[in-house]
C-alpha cells in the first residue's frame, strides 16, 4: 500500500532549503532534506525512522525526482521517491516503496 493509502491523506510534504554552489547551480541541502523527511515519515508512519539517507548534489529542478533510503527500527528499509516541487527546494514524498513486504512478515 501506499505512503497515500496508509495516511488517508495528500501526500507528505516537506520544506527544504537550498544551497547555491559554486558553479551557479542549486542543490538540495542533503542533511536538511534527511532530516525533515526523517522527522516526517516518523510522525506518518507512527514507526520510528533511525535514518534517511538521499543522494548529495541533487539539482533544484521543478518536477525532478530522487531516492531515498529510509531505515526504520528493527532494521527494515523503505526506499521513498521524492520529487522536487518547485524552485525553492520544497519537496514531497510521492511513493515509499516497502511496506507491502512488511505486511507479509
């Protein structure tokens, strides 16, 4: 099932901020994103989440999407497709991929 079907409700989102570099382009603030998403999935899920891991030099682009690896408690691992919203880095959480395997355990 889905992040949608297990909430009831939109999709999680998330503010992330941004971070210029060097050679003009915009990435996504890594520790920033894993953190909130970290704190957000925790608070959905009702499930404790040791970390989130996503990819570092992610471009700011409207629409992109990127994976993330979620660890939960008791050593299970969830992978959460996230697409970039809009210019300003803000996110959401569009698929976790996962669950259904923990519902048949």
């Amino acid at each position: 099932m889905s992040i949608v079907g297990r909430l009831g409700a939109p999709l999680v989102l998330v503010a992330a901020a941004a971070t210029v570099v060097g050679c003009g382009g915009t990435v996504i603030d890594g520790a920033k994103a894993e953190d909130q998403l970290r704190a957000s999935l925790a608070k959905s899920l009702n499930e404790k989440v040791s970390s989130v891991d996503c990819p570092s030099g992610q471009e700011v682009e409207a629409g992109a999407t990127f994976t993330c690896t979620v660890n939960l408690a008791g050593g299970k691992t969830d992978t959460a497709t996230v697409r970039i919203r809009n210019k300003d880095a803000d996110i959401s959480i569009i698929h976790l991929q996962g669950e259904v395997t923990r519902a048949n355990e």
